[in-house]
C-alpha cells in the first residue's frame, strides 16, 4: 500500500495492468448524469490472477486500487478512482447484484477502456450474472443512499447511514435542504432497479427521461425533498410488486454452474493451459 500526499495506491499494479481483461468508465459520467465541475472521473477493471496466486503459494490478490487524493480524503472534480478486481472477486460481487459491478458488462463501447477476448466473453454472460436477487442489492443501496439524504435522523436511519458511509453533506443541506447528491443515487438506483426488474437489462446512459429527473434532483432544483422521497418510494413500490408477483424475466438466483463453468476455463486460457 502507497499513501503519499498525492495519491493513494493498493496492491500490485504490474499483475493487475498484465491480466487485464475489461475496463470501463463508471460512476456518473457512464450513467450520464456527471456535472461539469463537480464530479470525479471513476473506473472498474477485471484482471486474471497469475496461477500462483490461485493455485501456489503467492497469496490471493484481490484488487488494485488507484486514487488521485490522499487516504480518507474525498474525491472531487477532476481526481481519478480507479479499481480492478480479480475475475474471482468480480465475479462474486457481481452474481451477488453489487450495482456498481454489474456496470462493466452493460457500459456502451464508448466507454469501454480495455477490451480482450476474455473480456468480450465476460460482457456476453451477463444474461447469466442478472438476476432478481441483483434487484433486492438495487433496493438495499437505495435505502442506504436514502437514509443519508439528512432530516431522517431515526436511530434506524443513523445506523443505515452508518453502515453506507456516513451522514448527509453539511454542505449540501445548508445550501439546499438535503443532500441533493445522496437523493439524486437514490432516485437512479430506483429507476435502474425497475428497469431491471422490468427488462432484465440495465441501459447506460440512462434514458433522457429519467437522466433528466436525476440531474434535476442533483443540481439542486427539486428544493423540496419530500418530492423526491415520495418519488423514489413509489418507484420502489413498483419494484416490489414486480419482484413479488413474480411478473420479472428474472430468474431468483444468477447461472452459477454457466458462470463457474466459464470462470474455469478462462483462468486456464489465460494461464495458457490446454483444456481439459
């Protein structure tokens, strides 16, 4: 681990950078709602973990992590935050419904930054990785999200907020009320769930219409807040209906035996090994 004033850098950066597969944009710019000025630039890769790091003795490497400001400062306009995960990792967080993880297999090619084959083929099996429990992990970190918008303040909410990072911006509160950015996730998270449930895809951007809701809410013109918790809430509620009615193309849990079966033999290819 590298912390210096400049920058903050976890894990091995030659083995990361050598196995990678896929990288993409993620964060605001790739949903489309990025603000010129005050959003940072982030990225998601995968990598292949050397054979002695699976199979030897080296240690599991899970992860790189580069960050343009110092440890614990917060990211702002113009800084960068980069993560690359093993495809072991990747892969776990991604067939548990993270939505953050599931953007690289659903990012236009716009915003794809490296691309191998096995990559092409990671991005080809998320009909398998989507699933409805990817929907309840939507509905979980728009609670969160929700919980740190502020003038929420339940023991409940305080422990929510807690577990997700923290409270509202103080900042953001004073200047418009609540913590626009924090209801701004929440409204997303609550479009792209439904859109999920509903399709059994994510789009990326998001549809101008929707897009055009969140910005709303992010740049600070919706002042009342109550607007935007009845709004996230009945999106929610549809979310629900669906997911309990069973009327989702999804099915309960992702393909893991597709998905293992895969994993398998791209950690063999990529070592160079013959199939067996």
């Amino acid at each position: 681990m590298s912390a210096t004033a400049a920058h903050t850098e976890y894990g091995n950066r030659d083995l990361a950078l050598t196995g990678e597969i896929l990288r993409t944009v993620v964060g605001s710019g790739l949903h489309g709602i990025a603000i010129a000025g005050t959003d940072d630039h982030d990225e998601m890769g995968i990598f292949v973990e050397p054979a002695s790091h699976v199979l030897g003795m080296a240690g599991r490497f899970e992860h790189y992590v580069y960050r343009t400001q110092p440890e614990g400062a917060r990211s702002g306009p113009g800084d960068t935050d980069l993560v690359i995960y093993s495809l072991r990792k990747y892969l776990r967080l991604a067939t548990q419904g993270n939505p953050t993880a599931l953007l690289p297999l659903y990012a236009p090619m716009d915003a794809v930054l490296v691309l191998t084959p096995l990559g092409e083929e990671l991005r080809a099996l998320a009909p398998a990785v989507l699933s409805q429990r990817a929907v309840r992990r939507f509905l979980g970190y728009l609670a969160g999200q929700r919980a740190r918008i502020g003038g929420q303040a339940t023991p409940a909410g305080k422990r929510l907020a807690a577990r997700h990072g923290g409270w509202a911006r103080p900042e953001l509160v004073a200047r418009y009320g609540y913590d626009v950015k924090f209801a701004s996730h929440a409204l997303r998270l609550a479009f792209q769930g439904r859109e999920v449930a509903t399709h059994g895809r994510l789009t990326l951007p998001m549809p101008d219409d929707e897009r055009e809701r969140v910005l709303r809410v992010k740049r600070g013109d919706v002042r009342d807040v109550t607007r935007v918790l009845d709004e996230i809430a009945a999106v929610e509620a549809e979310i629900t209906t669906l997911l309990e009615t069973g009327r989702t193309p999804l099915a309960p849990s992702p393909d893991l035996t597709a998905i293992s079966e895969w994993s398998t033999e791209a950690h063999r290819r990529h070592w160079g090994w013959i199939s067996a």
